[in-house]
C-alpha cells in the first residue's frame, strides 16, 4: 500500500525542471527574503505550544457554557476543577519564567552569556 502512491507520483510528476524556481521556499506568495534555514530562538517556539495548550483548553468551556444550567451542581464541580488544573499549569509556567520575552536570569549561564552584568535579587 505504501508503494502504490509512490509509483503514482513519479510517474504523474514532471520529470524536468525540477531546479531553480521550483527549489525556493513559498511563504504565502511574497518573495522568500534569505535563506529558509536560519536558526530561531527556541523562545517562539515555547510560546506557541504554551499558547495551543491554553487555547485548545479553553475551547472546552464553551460547548460547557452552553448546556451548564441542564448539567447542575456536579458539572460545576468538574470544571472548577478543570479550571483550577489551568490555573495551577497557568502559575507553573509564569514562575518558571517561560512567559518571559527575554530571560536575564539563566541557571546555567556559560560562554556569551556568561558576561552579562545582572545583579542578584534578594
């Protein structure tokens, strides 16, 4: 089965021109500024899976909302809980500094870092 759509694809597939235009990244139409493989910070990366955690988590409120008055006390229980298991997820990562733009404080500070004037807060 994993074969046939392969064997289907070379032979559908143009066999020429397979260079120039057709190896440059397509970012939405606009011409591609650069090379496609830099390097990002990791930091837009955290952000995001932080952002896809809460956002699909709260996605669950609402078909909840809509049928909370038929569902009574024990559906109001549940997602006190569910809320207050966001809210704790919510704290965990404010203190650990993952909503920080830019870290000044790193734990393991070593080669460029290391040089960074920042004064300990007591």
């Amino acid at each position: 089965m994993v074969v046939v759509p392969l064997f289907i694809q070379s032979l559908i597939s143009p066999k020429y021109n397979k260079g120039g235009s057709k190896l440059k990244s397509y970012e939405c139409g606009e011409v591609p500024e650069g090379s496609a493989w830099i390097k990002f910070n990791v930091r837009f990366y955290v952000i995001a899976l932080i952002f896809i955690i809460f956002d699909v988590e709260i996605v669950f409120m609402f078909p909840w909302a809509v049928v909370f008055q038929e569902l009574g006390l024990l559906a109001f229980v549940e997602m006190f809980i569910f809320l207050l298991i966001l809210l704790v997820g919510f704290a965990y990562v404010w203190v650990k500094g993952d909503l920080d733009w830019v870290k000044m404080k790193m734990k393991y500070a070593h080669g460029r870092y290391s040089k960074l004037n920042i004064k300990e807060e007591l």
